[in-house]
C-alpha cells in the first residue's frame, strides 16, 4: 500500500493497481481489501514473477529448455505482429497452449502474455530485423518505393520500402526499410527524409536502380520532385509509377464518368436520407 493520489482518504494498493477508500474505517478497510479473492490471486501472480535481472542473463547461459521457450515466444510474437492481431490475444494464447500440449515442457514453462509480446515486437526485434535489412543492402542493388501519409493526424508519414532479388528464395522480396515523419509533403521535405533515412543505415545510393510512387508531381515531375533530386545521387534510377495508383485513377475516373452525379453528393444525400427516420 502506498498513498494515493486521491487524497488522504484514499489508499492505494500497489498489487491490484486500484484506489481503496478508507475514510470510514481506515486499517479495517486496508486488512479487508488484504483478504479479497482479486487481491489473493494477484500477489500470487507476483511472488512466481522472476525477477528482471533473470530475464537479462546471456543467451548462452540459458538450459536448452529455456531457449526452446525463447524461441516459441519470439515465433509467436512475429505471428502476432505478421498478421497484425491484437495483443490481448496472447493473454488467452499463453493459458491455452498448457491445454492443448499438457505433457509439453515448453508449454508448461511458455508466459509471453502481452506485455512480453509487446516488448519484444517493439524493441527486441527492430534492432536485429534492421540490422539484417542494412547489412543486405549495403552490398546488393535494390529498388525503394515511396508513398506520403494522408492521415489526418498530429504527424504525416513517409513510407520507404525497398525491393530486392533473394537468391536464397529465387524470387523478388519488398522489405519495410522506415517510416520518417514529414509533415509538409514538398519535394526538398520528402527528399531530405529519405536521405537521412539513408544517411543513418549507411545506405549507398549507388546501389539504388529503381524507383517508385504514385505519379503525383511532386515524386516524378520532370522539374521539381524528389525524383530529380534521387537523380543526382545515382542518375541511372529507373523509375516506374505504381501501378496500384494508376489503376485506382483509372477506375475512379472510370467511376466518375458513368455516375450521373458526383459522388461526394451521392454519399451526402444518402447519409440525410436515413438520418432522421428509423423507418428508412
């Protein structure tokens, strides 16, 4: 228990993350919070908790156990990440695992609730995927495709992929490479944030041969777009507009020309006409 930020009435107890009130009877309400089901069940949970610092011991000290456990989780978490599933779900995955393989060591011994997926997803494997992705294209060409944000946000985004050809799966592989902000989409902006996206991988921009956007004027003008500027790092870029882009305007332009009306104003009569009746 520790002071609470409510007042003096107020305590607050450092297992069940909760705000007790005890202006009516002080100590009684503390030992009766004490002897609570809820209460119980947590400090429970915290007296098996390992400690931090077994958590920090090198790989290579760990049982051959323990780096089987290490594995699964690691798997788990780029499942979680791969197919972008809420991380609530390894809370119920890290129970159901000792159900479904109950003569199962790794699963007897398997805890990556959400928070450990959380954190592994977030900073135990950016650093090594980045590494893998630098150490790769610091010595082979590869392709970047770009596209701005239109979110309507705080921050603008500016995603950088890059394509590559793997001769371990004999096949063209795309790879997020970063995610710089730049909030004003002007040639210089976007240019200058993929340069220091280059500049902080160590990236050489002779290994650059291929570029490409959406067909906008400010990626691929023939005067002021981020891909003159590419040009005059490495001038062989080739560069290709994206072919999703081109065929969404086609389709949209397509769309437009067969509607009788614009489909701003189909969408707005159509939101009125059932706002105000249930019936409709």
């Amino acid at each position: 228990m520790k002071l609470s930020k409510n007042g003096i009435g107020f305590a607050f107890c450092t297992i069940c993350q909760v705000d007790i009130c005890i202006s009516g009877g002080g100590k009684h309400e503390v030992d009766r919070h004490l002897k609570t089901a809820k209460h119980k069940s947590l400090l429970g949970q915290v007296d098996e908790q390992l400690s931090i610092s077994t958590a920090l011991v090198a790989a290579a000290s760990l049982s051959p156990l323990n780096k089987q456990v290490m594995s699964a989780e690691i798997y788990f978490s780029l499942f979680i990440a791969e197919h972008n599933l809420p991380f609530l779900v390894a809370d119920h995955f890290t129970h159901l695992t000792k159900v479904m393989f109950p003569v199962s060591h790794i699963a007897h011994s398997y805890s990556c609730a959400r928070t450990k997926t959380t954190a592994i997803i977030t900073h135990a494997l950016p650093p090594s995927l980045r590494n893998m992705v630098n150490d790769k294209y610091r010595s082979e060409p590869f392709s970047i495709l770009c596209d701005g944000g239109n979110d309507m946000t705080d921050h603008k985004y500016f995603t950088v992929l890059v394509r590559y050809w793997c001769n371990r799966n004999n096949q063209a592989m795309t790879r997020f490479l970063a995610m710089p902000i730049c909030n004003i989409a002007t040639a210089q902006n976007l240019f200058d944030a993929l340069s220091t996206v280059f500049e902080e991988r160590n990236l050489p921009w002779e290994n650059v041969i291929g570029f490409a956007s959406d067909t906008a004027n400010v990626m691929v003008g023939a005067r002021n777009s981020v891909l003159n500027r590419i040009r005059e790092k490495q001038p062989r870029v080739f560069c290709l507009g994206c072919l999703c882009h081109l065929a969404h305007l086609c389709g949209a332009a397509a769309a437009l020309k067969s509607l009788p009306l614009s489909v701003d104003v189909l969408l707005i009569d159509v939101f009125y006409h059932f706002k105000y009746s249930a019936k409709r």
